[in-house]
C-alpha cells in the first residue's frame, strides 16, 4: 500500500485489502479468499456428516433398546 494514504474511493492495486472487490484484490488475496471458501464448505459438510452419523446412532440404540 502507498504511504501516505491517497484520497481516492478505489483501493491501490494489489493491496490485498477485503474492502476491495474482487477484481482489485491481488491473486494472493483471492486465492486467501477461496481458500477460506472452500474451508468452511467442507466445515459445513463435515459438520451434517457428523450429526447424520450421530442421529443414525442414536436411532440405532434406541432400536436395540426395545
């Protein structure tokens, strides 16, 4: 980022600031941003894994327990 801070509404090219839009992001900051995208895709889904696998369990004692 230039020193000092321009007055200007447009981010400085390649300041990786999550303000800007995407197309005025730098690559790293992007791929940053699909990187944590994608984590919290694969969180969620492995979160509904977790509470299928637990409900099928919970059903499966209460079957054993009759």
């Amino acid at each position: 980022m230039r020193w000092p801070p321009q007055p200007t509404s447009r981010p400085v090219r390649g300041s990786g600031c999550d303000c800007a839009p995407p197309a005025y992001r730098s690559g790293a900051a992007r791929r940053a941003a699909a990187d944590e995208l994608a984590g919290a895709k694969l969180r969620a889904a492995y979160n509904d894994f977790a509470a299928e696998l637990t409900r099928r369990r919970n059903l499966t004692q209460l079957v054993e327990a009759r």
